[in-house]
C-alpha cells in the first residue's frame, strides 16, 4: 500500500530567450501529457506557462511590448528587450525576452500551494538563458524544493545543463524512469508506472491547464520519424516511432473542442502521414463527412511522397488550412545526401494534387534548408525559384547545428565558433556556419528573396 502523501508537481514551461519568436501554435504538449500522467498515477500538477500570451499583468506593463492575435490562433508574443549575451555580443540584432514579465511568474509562483518537485521543460538549445532564469526565480520563491529540467535542450545539451543551468537534476532518462525517480525523491509510487514509458497508452493531455482564450489546440498522433535525416534531431529524441489509434486520436480532438471551444488544431506530428492509413485515416474520414467544422494546421513540414490525389482531397475535405511541405532542395542530388525523402518530380505531382484538391496558394508553403555545410547560396536562390515558379510560398529554414545528429560534426569543422561549448551558437539567426563562400550577408539575401516571392504573388 502506497502511504506517503501524494506529492504536487510543479511543471513550467520557461520563457523565450532569443532575437524573434513567434507563436505558431506552440503550446508546452509535452508538459501537458506528464500533467496527466501525474494526474493519473496520484499525483498533484500546477502548471505556469511564462509564454502565456494573454497575461494581463505582462500586456499592461509599461516595459512591455503587448502580445498581438493573429490568424486561426498564432500571434506575437509579449516581449521585453534585454541585455545580449556575451557571444552576441557584436551581433547587429535586439535581443529579447519573450512571454510574461518575471513579476508577474513571481506572483504565480507565490499564489500556489508549496510544490514537492518543480520541473522545468526546455525546448531549442540556444534558448536556455531563459530556462536559467526561470530556475533561478524558482529556487528564490521556493528554497530548498527540488528542481529537476528535461526537455530538448537537457537532452541535446546534458553536460552544459548539468554545470550551468542550476537545477538539481537534469532528466535525459526514459520517460518509463520517471516513476521510479518520483518514489526516489518523495517516497511515493505512481500508480500508473507501467504506462510511462508508452505513448500509446498515455492518457489525454491535460489541456484543462490551458487558458480557453488559447485560440487552438495541439494536437499530436504520433512520436518519432522513420527517417534520419543527417540535420535533424527527430531520431535522436525519440528513436522509437509510435501512433495512437484513431479513437485516441479522436478523443484528443473531441477534448479540445470540449475544453478549449477550439476550432483550430495544429498537428505537432514529425511524420503525420506516414503509416497513418489504420490510425488518422479513418479520423479524418469520419470529420470530413460529420464535423465537426474545423481547422487543421501543419506547422511541420508533411512528407511530400505522402501527398497522393486521394490523400489530398481528404486533407482539405476534413478541414486542413495550412500545408507545409519538406522540400528542402530543389536538387536532387542534394535531396539524395540530406536523406533521400524526396525529389523534384515527386514534389511538383504532389503540389498539383494539392492545388486539384482544393488548396490555394495561401495555404501552401515549401521549407527550403539554408546554409547547411557544403550548401552554396545558389543552390538554395535555385530552389527559391523552383518553388516560386511552382505557385507555392518558399519559406527558408536556416540551417541550426544540433548536437547528436550526423551533421554536427560537419558543422563544427566548418565554423569558426566553438558551437560544442556554447549552445547559444546553434541558434539558426545567429548562423554561426557561415563562412567565406556562404556569408551571413548571403543568408540575409536568400531570405529577402523568399519573402519577396511571396510579395510579388500577392501584388
């Protein structure tokens, strides 16, 4: 029998340290799912969001930059403009604090009951100024209470969180070890431990934690990516590709309809359509022919050998409205070595079903990678092109060095930035890879050029 007291967990996803940030359709879905499986097993969950848009206190602030609302539930998030850090020190951008105002996470952090464990997320590893200052608040309010951190940037990043961050623990262990780690720290066993370590039988996030002004909901079918494209961390994180069946899928859109009164959902999905024939298919059948009447989002790029007419016309017939697509080179040559997903051909059949659907040009755009090693910026102007002339938008992913992935040790060789030692270095803004043949001036250009495309289209 289980005796010790139910411990409260604290969870908190921190702010965004960086030169811009823009919400599109983030939410903290990580934190939500753990909430439940606290929940589930006992436990008590708080939550603080310091990238709650809406916070009254922060939007009123004099030394605040509000929050703006923008379409189908993104927007701009409050910010405050901050000292830069010393590796950007010379570079010629603002620097700034995006969410809530620390006062207003204080005032949070004092309103709730005394937590037994805080645990702090993280997401890109270059924006873990912020995750510091949320343990440093943290650890004032609530001295002496344990603070663990797990996320993207203490899994990518373990060494440098373990020396700098502050927190007592840096998670990098199987979500299956959480349970144990919980017992080890309060004395008290979750009574779900068997579920932990299994996507598939995770309950509901817990979205109630959320405020219903949110504008959207997440949404998420499925972990991990077949593919291991050599700039990319998905196979990393999460090695172990996994989807829920089509009645968690649908409970999932049917709580966020009920808890959130959202009319949009953005897929947080790395591979949405691929080997979903069993498990959104039949979701997206049932929607398409009885509601109920929503939006989908797909923020993530789709793989484009997915997109078959038949495919296509379900998508916008369920109510798809934004369509990314992982191009990424117009080249196929290059498209053989960044992993083989797609070519040329296959992207334009995939773009005409997409048109014949239904879809308009506003709601299509190709991500183009730029800047990765050995990547000239012509190549990249020739993609621009080639998506231009195809009718789509061509949106440019700069390239971010990540450790782990099989590029990584491309990218520190060619940059003259120690990016091992310091992750503030893998910010894709900063573009610490540039280089004699491919400049920060170059990058500047081939993204005035993109969003030209997008201008002329429009005008």
């Amino acid at each position: 029998m289980n005796k010790a007291r139910a411990p409260l967990v604290l969870l908190i996803n921190p702010w965004i340290s960086d030169f811009a940030a823009y919400d599109l359709w983030a939410k903290p879905l990580g934190l939500l799912f753990l909430a439940s499986l606290l929940r589930e097993g006992g436990c008590g969950a708080a939550f603080i969001d310091c990238l709650d848009r809406r916070d009254p206190f922060t939007n009123s602030h004099p030394g605040v930059l509000p929050g703006k609302d923008r379409k189908f539930g993104t927007g701009k998030y409050p910010r405050m403009r901050i000292p830069k850090p010393g590796p950007y020190a010379d570079f010629p951008r603002h620097f700034h604090r995006h969410g809530i105002h620390p006062e207003s996470f204080r005032r949070k952090l004092s309103e709730i009951e005394k937590p037994d464990i805080v645990w702090i997320t993280s997401a890109m590893t270059y924006w873990y100024p912020g995750v510091f200052e949320a343990v440093r608040i943290v650890r004032e309010v609530f001295p002496g209470i344990p603070v663990w951190l797990g996320g993207i940037y203490a899994r990518l990043c373990p060494a440098h969180a373990a020396q700098w961050s502050g927190a007592d623990r840096v998670a990098t262990d199987d979500l299956s070890r959480l349970p144990e780690m919980i017992y080890e720290q309060t004395g008290f066993s979750p009574r779900n431990s068997d579920v932990w370590g299994d996507f598939r039988l995770w309950p509901l996030p817990s979205l109630d934690l959320l405020k219903p002004t949110s504008g959207y909901a997440p949404l998420l079918t499925g972990v991990g990516c077949p593919y291991r494209c050599p700039y990319c961390a998905s196979s990393v994180l999460e090695p172990r590709p996994s989807r829920l069946d089509s009645r968690r899928i649908m409970e999932q859109i049917e709580r966020g309809c009920e808890v959130l009164g959202a009319t949009d959902f953005a897929f947080y999905d790395d591979a949405l359509l691929l080997g979903c024939e069993r498990t959104l298919r039949p979701v997206l059948e049932h929607i398409a022919k009885e509601g109920p009447r929503i939006r989908f989002h797909v923020p993530n790029a789709l793989h484009v050998r997915a997109l078959s007419r038949e495919w296509c016309d379900l998508l916008y017939a369920s109510g798809f409205r934004t369509i990314r697509l992982g191009l990424e080179t117009a080249l196929d040559g290059r498209s053989r070595e960044w992993g083989d997903k797609v070519d040329a051909g296959m992207y334009l059949k995939a773009v005409s079903n997409l048109f014949a659907a239904g879809f308009s040009r506003g709601d299509l755009g190709a991500y183009l990678l730029c800047g990765l090693p050995g990547q000239s910026p012509e190549e990249v102007a020739e993609s621009i092109g080639f998506v231009r002339q195809s009718g789509v938008q061509p949106y440019i992913a700069e390239f971010s060095p990540i450790p782990g992935t099989l590029m990584w040790d491309k990218a520190a060789a060619v940059s003259r930035f120690d990016i091992a030692a310091e992750p503030l270095y893998h910010n894709n803004t900063f573009f610490a890879c540039r280089r004699p043949d491919f400049t920060y001036d170059d990058m500047v250009a081939l993204k005035s050029l993109a969003k030209k495309s997008g201008e002329d289209k429009k005008s």
